[in-house]
C-alpha cells in the first residue's frame, strides 16, 4: 500500500487553502520562466529539458513541459501518494495553461539578465516552497528533489541544485556562454533558497 511521505500531526489545510497555494507558487513559477524567456535564459529540471527541445523543435513550452512530466506520475504515485502526485498533476497543468497565454498578458520592455536569473531563482524557490507546503510540486526535479528529503534527509534544494546543473551543462551547447551563465546563476539561486528554507521536517504538514 502506497503511503504519503507528507504526513503530519498538525490541523491539514482547507481546500481553499491549497487551491490558493497551488495557484499562487505555480504563478510566480510562471512569471520566473517568462523572465527567463524574456531575456534567452533557461532553468533546470523537466522545465530546462522543455525550454531546449523548444528551441530544437519549435513546439510551445507549455505543450512539451506538460508531456516531458508525464512518465514522472507513476513514480510519483507510489513514492510520495495520491494526494501528492494529484496536486502536483494540477500544478503542472496549470504552469503549461499559464505559459501558453502568457505573451498575451504580459510584457516586458526592458530587463537585464542579471536582474532575471536573481529574481527568476527567487520566484522559482518561493512558488516550489508553496507547493510543497501543501503537498505538490512541479513535476519531475522537484519530484525527486523532495523525494529524497522526505526518504533519504537529503536538502530538497542540493538535489535541486545538482539536477538543474546538469540540465544547464547539457543545454549549454544551444545557448550563448553568457545566457548559459546567467541560467547558472538563476539556478543556484533557487536551490540555495530551496536549501535554506525547505528543512527536512519543517514543510512536512498541513
């Protein structure tokens, strides 16, 4: 029997609560990739992986981010639970929903690359934070990133940092070495955020 390594003694929270967690992290999950995108950077995890075989292919982000998390499911199920691998399916969905309507809501006139991967890693780490509070994530990396702290006492955002640095090593070979570097940046800031404030035990309930 699958058991959720998200338990706790404390009050859960209302489904009001989570719908509102939910929305709020994978919105600023959302405006961090535009940012991103705005100035030719990319993240780690399934969302990196999505961004190159979007420049590869020409096929939308959300449409391949979407796809790219699918096989993640079934592990996700077993390891960490229904409640879990449901709410983080919605989180999902919802991010590739917001990045295909995202050109036609939102734009950016001027922004430095420097200022994106600071602000991108900041919006990333908090929006994965909300997710995990309430027991999602975005799929893939983060699946695993927080499997291993809740299994192994490993920090949700070392695993994090590794899984995104090798994404961005890999993707270096389709962007420019200083967007490639900027990408760098943005990644170690989220995972040191991640480091930071998701402790083993201290986002494990309700």
């Amino acid at each position: 029997m699958t058991t959720s390594l998200f338990t706790s003694s404390r009050q859960p929270h209302s489904a009001l609560e989570d719908a509102q967690a939910l929305f709020a992290g994978t919105l600023f999950v959302s405006l961090a990739l535009i940012l991103f995108s705005q100035v030719g950077m990319i993240t780690g995890g399934t969302a990196g992986v999505a961004f190159v075989l979007h420049h590869l292919t020409g096929v939308s982000f959300g449409k391949l981010f979407f796809l790219i998390n699918l096989p993640f499911y079934g592990f996700a199920w077993q390891r960490m639970g229904r409640e879990f691998t449901l709410k983080t399916f919605g989180a999902v969905a919802l991010l590739s929903l917001l990045t295909e309507w995202s050109p036609a809501l939102f734009a950016i006139e001027r922004l430095h690359p420097a200022y994106a991967a600071v602000l991108g890693g900041l919006l990333l780490g908090s929006g994965c934070l909300f997710l995990a509070r309430h027991r999602a994530s975005l799929g893939g990396a983060t699946v695993v990133s927080f499997y291993c702290q809740q299994a192994l006492g490993w920090r949700a955002g070392h695993v994090q940092m590794a899984l995104d640095v090798s994404v961005l090593l890999l993707a270096a070979s389709v962007l420019p070495w200083d967007r490639a570097a900027y990408s760098m940046l943005g990644a170690v800031v989220m995972s040191l955020f991640l480091a930071i404030n998701h402790r083993p035990g201290r986002y494990t309930g309700g």
